[in-house]
C-alpha cells in the first residue's frame, strides 16, 4: 500500500504538469490568434453586394451591384507588382458588361422548394468611383444597369469597378426562396465583401444582412427564429472574450447549481442590454463600441484574477449580471444593425436571438465542466492548481486585449470632446 502511493503522487504531479503546461501553450496561441478576432473592429475597406428583389406576373427581378474584385480573375484584369505588392487593374477597353453579368448569374443560385431556376441576364453596366449612379431604391436599380458612364481611359482600381446587373428568375413569387453565392472575396482584394439584401413585395421592403453561403428570403416566422437562434449562439461561439469569460464562471466554481445561477444572471444581463441598445436607450457615441471593448476586457481579466485568488469563487450573480450588462453592451450595437437589416418580427428576433446566446452559452460550460470534470478524476486533489492555470492563462489574454483596447478609447474621448 505504502509503495503504491508515490506512484500516484507521481502520475498526479505529472498530469498537473501536464496541466500547466497546456494552459501556457493555449495562452500562447490565443494571445498571438484571437485578440484582434474578439475586438469588434469595423473596416473602412469592403467589397459590396447589394440586391434588390422586384416581383411581377412573369416571377423575379433580381437588380445586383457588385464590386469586380470578387468576380475573380478575368480577361480585363491586369496585375501588376508596385513597391512589391500586387495592385489588381481594370482595363475598361476589354469588358465586356454582359459577359460579366453572366459570370456574375453563374456565381449565384435562386432555389425555390430545393429546386434552382435558371436565371436570364437583362442587362448590365459598368461604374467607375466617381461616375456611379443611386441604388438605394427599385427605381434607382432599375435603372442602373440600364444606363452605362463613360469609363476613364486610364485604368482604374479593381477596387473603385461596381457592375450594375438585371437578372430575371422565371416564375419566383414574392415567397420563401433560398439565395446563394460562391463569390470568393480575397482573390483580387482583402476587402470583405459586405452583402444587402432587399426584397420589395406587397408595398414594403424587407431587408437582410448576408454573412454567410446562403440565406432563406422572405422566410416564415420559424424559419426566421431559426436564423436568429443560430445568429445568437454564433455571437458567443465565435467571440473570444465572451468564450473565456463563461470558461472564468465554470472554473471558478464547479458546483452546478452556483453555474446555472452565473449563466442565468450572464444571460439576463445580455438580454437587457441588448433589448435597451436597440430600443434606443444605449448612448449613441463614438467612445461606445471602443469603451464597451475595454470594459469587457477588464471584466474578463478581472474575473480570472478573482478565479486564482480564491478557492471556489466565481462570482455572485448579482455581480455577473452587471458583466452581463457590459458584455451585452458588445453584443448589441452588431445586433441592432442585424435587427434593422432582416426582415420584420424584430421582437421575436430579439427573444430568439438570446436563446441562441443562452444554448451557446451552455454549450461552452457543459463543454468546459466536463473538461474540469476529467482533469479531477486524473488528478484529484488538485483543482486548485489546475483552476489557477486556467485563471493564468485567461489574464495573460485579457491583459493582452486590455492593452490593445485603451488606445481606441482615449482616441474616441479625444474625438467626442474636440
């Protein structure tokens, strides 16, 4: 018995090592991959996708402006190397709209009930920056690509090309379809491509924000709640800070009744901030988006400190209620531009939103107590040591962002008061 046991001190000290040493690899790699991805940057340089949806007795008119740049390699693009780089030009003699337009239609695709339907290109038209005309209304597509600019002899950037596009969809009504693009933004440009979608019918327009592959148009009520169920877990999936602070609320305290109550008040705190930020009653100011960043950094670094000092403390929930208030905060301003650019039921997309935050904040914990959970069994006894692990590596990434976000800020005070 007695021999037995400094093997399993052994294999218990070795498998807190282990520990350790994931966590400083795992901080390592979040510091140096995921700090820019958690800040809710907003770039100036995009490539556009805007579609207006018209429908008549003979079906669908779709009227696309699309920047050239995703349309990929082409006869009329000409690279060239400047100070190393590669720069990407439109030689305006060679392009031929229509051919573009059919590229264009090739790249896209109309399914109604899972059945694609052949689309018919109209008409098509080239603008240059400087020369391109209103898309803002149907009218104004209509139009569009109906009416060609005069094209600059020199060049231009791929950047600064929209093509104005009319394709017809036979017999598509005003009801669900789905719409999908295989346009692939970074061939000729790091810009994203930012898609608006507009579906006008029965007098209204409905419009939606494109993120993804595909998107259901003019879905039904459940359909749509489905969309905003995956939008919200997506939010807390993808968002670093959000990811670790919810690690932060598990390890500090493995029971599972003190974990439902942290997530419940986490959720609710998201859910009234978000309900308030698109109601109007969130400051609209230009030290919001940069100050909200900061104050989730410091809120997810002080939560680790609190996880290392003591044992088995995560957090009242009256106070993870408030850090669900400012991580809401984050989350709102996105969500409200979300709201405001898809389709009607904004307050069963709100309800349905935060349920996806709920389930992919579950998700995340049932996902972490059970990795907690394995590591207690490997190692018993030591869940202090293994719990300020993961408190190290948490404050050495949310110290990282801390110091990457104070900057923004005070450049925004400066702003706000000049």
């Amino acid at each position: 018995m007695g021999s037995a046991l400094p093997g399993q001190m052994k294999t218990a000290t070795m498998a807190v090592l282990a520990a350790k040493c994931v966590a400083i690899c795992a901080t390592i790699l979040v510091a140096v991959c995921l700090p820019g991805s958690a800040w809710a940057h907003f770039d100036g340089r995009v490539s556009v996708r805007v579609v207006h949806f018209t429908y008549d007795a003979a079906g669908m008119t779709a009227y696309y402006r699309v920047s050239l740049a995703p349309l990929g390699p082409a006869p009329y693009v000409v690279a060239r190397k400047e100070s190393g780089q590669w720069f990407h030009y439109v030689d305006t003699a060679a392009v031929d709209p229509l051919a573009a337009a059919r590229v264009l239609a090739a790249a896209h695709t109309v399914s109604v009930d899972g059945r694609a339907v052949a689309p018919n290109v109209l008409a098509a038209a080239l603008h240059v920056k400087g020369s391109v005309p209103p898309f803002a209304t149907p009218a104004q597509a209509r139009a569009a690509p109906a009416t060609p600019t005069p094209l600059p002899a020199a060049m231009p950037d791929i950047g600064d090309v929209v093509l104005d596009a009319a394709i017809a969809y036979p017999g598509v009504r005003p009801a669900a379809f789905r719409f999908a693009g295989t346009l692939a933004p970074g061939k000729l440009s790091d810009a994203p491509l930012n898609t608006i979608l507009l579906s006008h019918r029965a007098g209204a327009t409905d419009q939606y924000r494109m993120d993804g592959a595909a998107i259901d148009v003019n879905p039904s009520w459940w359909l749509s709640a489905w969309q905003f169920i995956r939008a919200g877990a997506a939010h807390i999936l993808e968002g670093a800070d959000h990811l670790l602070l919810v690690v932060c609320l598990v390890a500090g305290d493995m029971r599972l009744r003190a974990i439902a109550l942290r997530i419940t008040a986490f959720s609710a705190g998201h859910a009234c901030a978000i309900a308030a930020s698109f109601y109007g009653l969130l400051p609209d100011r230009p030290w919001l988006i940069p100050g909200v960043e900061l104050l989730i950094a410091l809120s997810v670094l002080g939560t680790a400190l609190l996880m290392a000092g003591r044992r088995e403390r995560g957090g009242a929930p009256a106070l993870v209620f408030v850090v669900g208030l400012v991580h809401g905060c984050g989350l709102a301003v996105g969500l409200r531009e979300l709201l405001s650019d898809t389709g009607p039921n904004v307050v069963a997309s709100l309800v349905s939103f935060n349920v996806g935050v709920e389930a992919g904040q579950l998700l995340v914990g049932a996902t972490v107590w059970l990795l907690l959970a394995g590591a207690r069994r490997v190692a018993p006894g030591r869940d202090d040591s293994v719990r300020r692990c993961v408190a190290l590596g948490v404050a050495v990434v949310s110290l990282a962002w801390v110091m990457e976000r104070t900057g923004p800020v005070w450049d925004a005070l400066q702003t706000g008061f000049a």
